[in-house]
C-alpha cells in the first residue's frame, strides 16, 4: 500500500501549497469541467437521442438531464409485455472496468415500475438514495419502498418492509423484501436525509460512512450499486466520485498522476452533470482530503514502531512491511483540511498501555543447558498502564502521589541501583514471575505529550 499512500500524501501536500489560492484553483478547475461538459453536447460528441424521443419525454424528471446513449441503462425485463426498454439511468464503470454504478434519477409516479425492472434484472442488492421525497415544498422522488405493515404493489413487484434503523442522524437503513414471479430477494435502501438540493452536507464523515455501509451490505454481490438523487447527476455524482476514490485506495490502485479534476471528468463522461456544482466539487476535495488523511494517520503508527525499534511488534507484521518505504510527512495533516475549510482531522489518541516484554532467565536451581518453558508460565507480552491509570498511593504527610513530585520517587529506588528480580518494574501488571531471576525490556518509548518516567532514562 505504499505507493498509493504515497500518492495521497503527494495530493495532500499539493493542496497544502496552494493555501490562500485554493479557492480559485477550485473554482477554475470547475469552470474548465462545464466547459468540456458543454462541447460534448454542442458538438456531438455523446448524444442523447434516445431521451429525447417523444414516448420517452415524459419519463424525465428533468427535461434537461437526459442519460447519454453510449452508457444508458437499457431494459429488456418485461418487454413482452409491452414495457419500453427507457429509463433515465446511466452505467458509471468502477476501478476494475466493471459496471460497478447505475446513476439513475428519482422514480415518477409512472415510473416507478421501471426503477424496479432496473432493480431486478441487474441484480442490485443496494440502492443508495441521497434526498429526500419533498425538499423545500417540491416533490424530487416518489416513495418506492414499503413501509411498515404495508404490502406495496408496483406492477409485478410486491415489496414489504422487514427493518427499518436509523444508523446516524443523517442516514436510514431500510432492508426490502421483494417478490417478482415466485422469487424473492433481499434490498436494502439507504438513505440519507441531509443533503441539500444542489448544496453539499455540513461535515464528509457520514457521507463516507454511508458508502462504506453501502459496500458492507453489498458483500460479495456482482450487482452494482444503484445510486439516485432527485436528478441523479449533482449528488449522485458525488458519490459515484468518493466511493470511487475510496475504491482506488482500497485496492491500491491510485495512479501515481491521480487528478481529482480527470476523475470528475470521466464521471461526466458517462453520466450528464455528474458533480453538478462548484461547491459539490469543492465538497469532493474536502471528502477525498479527510479520506487520505485518515488512511496516512492509521499507517503512521506502523511506521513509526518499527522504524524506532528495528523489529516487529506484531503477529502479522509482513502486512507493515511496505510502511517502511514512506517518507516522512513534513507537515501535519490537519494544516491541509483546514487550508480547504474543513476541520482538522483529530490527534491519534494515545493507547491506555504500552507492550512490555519480559525475558525470563532459567529457574532457580535449574542445571546447565537449553532451558525448557512451561505451557503455564506467565506470558511473555504483559502491558504497563500508564501513570494516569495507577492506583493513587496515599504519602503520609501530603496525601498525595509521590509520582508527582520531580527527580525520583522517594519510596523507590532508584533505576541503576534496583535489585534485579520479579518486582524490578512495579508498574507491571498480569505476567510478573513467581520466581527466577530475569529482567523486563521496554520496547521503545511512548508517543504523545506525557513525559516517560525518570527511570526510563536508565533502560
């Protein structure tokens, strides 16, 4: 994961540089998006003849966000029957070059048949809706979910409601039991409530907890996700672009001249108006920016163990080994966020205890030769809590912790004239031996704002 993490670090230090102009590189990269957008149409180059056939006219919400031809949706379930193969829905490819989103616009009332067919036959196991049915007085989607204690009936379709949650303020779980032709399926909608039309959420982290819920219910199903808003570009867009990112992270397939402006750019390749405006696409960055930052933090710790202690803490510490190659960040990541009006990402909270190994000489008594361990013996790994979390030890004149005085603790002794023997680290704790001579080995020090103990200095 190196090299992509490498490539996180390179774009958030770009946006780092650009500080006070970040805003108007934003705003001219946008402008040069619409620009690009726009010749498409007036030119040719991707058409959208089919939407604009007179029997299909009236299955646009929208009469201006009509689905490209050489992506869109096209239905054959239920052609028999008469049913048109149109829908305002289009194909987004994934990383891997599947067809891994359908960009689809909120069901009308005389549509809603047709977003089922969609449902159906492509097989999606999770629909992704990013509005609400009425925003600001204005109808944007017809409801197409049962609700509860309600046998909902589209046509051929029978959809019952089996759970309904509320997984954060922002965002709704619904899990659908639909019925078509004897077969049943499990589909579940999330929705998520704060969104504004046109405007972006206040804070990215439900947004990316959102499509990480998404690909957990997903699970190992081929199906793509079916991602719609009230158009299905401006929001719908957004998210297609995040997740699509998060992909590349995930996978480790970031490009070393990854360009969120190329990225927005294919998007609109494929689905009209994709990340519809300049504070959706400012949104985008700030999204992509928290998503980086948080993957570097996690690695850093890694990176820092093992560089300080020239071995492995971990049981699987092969899968750390490509932190190793990663250069140190020379500014902190909150500075980046903040200099795109977003939060600093929050400290690495400190662990409560640190990893503490004990290495045991031979038993008393024990003649010459390899010694043996019994299956019994205390473990070698036992943890040091740290001084916040001792027990408080009472002095007899102040009543308070000698800790806390300066230079050493006056009832202990101190480190370079400590017996050696089982008590030798009093703040050990669950693995001190019964008997036998043996020393304890700190590994490395703690990181964070609290000075280590004096004695430390002596090990």
């Amino acid at each position: 994961m190196s090299r992509s993490l490498d490539v996180a670090r390179s774009f958030l230090q770009r946006l780092e540089a650009r500080g006070g102009r970040e805003a108007a590189v934003l705003a001219g990269e946008f402008s040069d998006i619409r620009t690009l957008s726009a010749a498409w149409k007036t030119e040719g180059i991707f058409s959208t003849e089919v939407g604009s056939q007179p029997g299909n006219v009236r299955k646009n919400r929208y009469k201006d966000v009509l689905p490209y031809d050489h992506t869109r949706v096209i239905l054959s379930l239920l052609q028999d029957e008469g049913h048109g193969d149109y829908i305002n829905g289009n194909f987004i490819r994934g990383v891997d070059g599947s067809l891994s989103y359908i960009a689809t616009q909120g069901p009308l009332p005389h549509t809603l048949l047709d977003f089922w067919r969609l449902v159906w036959e492509f097989r999606v196991k999770v629909i992704v809706m990013a509005c609400r049915e009425v925003e600001l007085g204005r109808k944007k989607c017809e409801r197409y979910w049962a609700q509860e204690q309600e046998l909902l009936t589209i046509g051929y379709f029978y959809i019952t409601l089996t759970r309904e949650i509320w997984l954060n303020p922002d965002t709704v779980l619904r899990t659908l039991q639909v019925t078509f032709q004897k077969e049943s399926r499990c589909v579940h909608q999330l929705q998520y409530v704060s969104w504004p039309d046109r405007g972006v959420p206040s804070n990215p982290d439900h947004v990316l907890a959102l499509v990480e819920e998404a690909w957990h219910l997903q699970g190992s199903g081929s199906g793509p996700l079916c991602i719609h808003c009230s158009a299905g570009c401006g929001r719908t867009g957004v998210l297609c672009t995040v997740d699509y990112v998060r992909q590349l992270l995930l996978t480790q397939t970031i490009p070393p001249n990854f360009s969120l402006f190329n990225v927005v750019l294919e998007m609109r390749k494929q689905r009209p108006a994709a990340v519809q405006t300049e504070e959706q696409y400012r949104f985008v960055y700030h999204t992509v920016a928290q998503m980086f930052c948080s993957a570097l933090q996690k690695a850093r710790p890694h990176f820092e163990n093992l560089k300080e202690n020239h071995a492995s803490l971990y049981d699987d510490a092969p899968s750390f080994r490509t932190s190793l190659a990663l250069p140190a960040t020379t500014h902190p990541l909150g500075g980046v966020l903040r200099s795109i009006s977003v939060p600093g990402a929050p400290a690495v909270a400190m662990a409560d205890e640190y990893a503490v190994v004990q290495k045991r000489g031979p038993p008393a008594g024990a003649g010459p030769g390899p010694s043996t361990l019994s299956t019994e013996a205390a473990p070698l790994y036992s943890q040091v809590t740290p001084r916040a979390l001792r027990p408080r030890v009472q002095s007899e004149d102040a009543g308070t912790r000698p800790e806390d005085a300066r230079g050493t603790p006056p009832d202990r002794v101190p480190a370079d004239q400590r017996p050696e023997g089982p008590d030798a680290y009093e703040d050990v704790a669950d693995g001190v031996q019964a008997g036998g001579l043996g020393f304890n080995l700190r590994i490395g020090r703690p990181k964070g704002p609290r000075d280590p103990p004096a004695e430390w200095a002596q090990v």
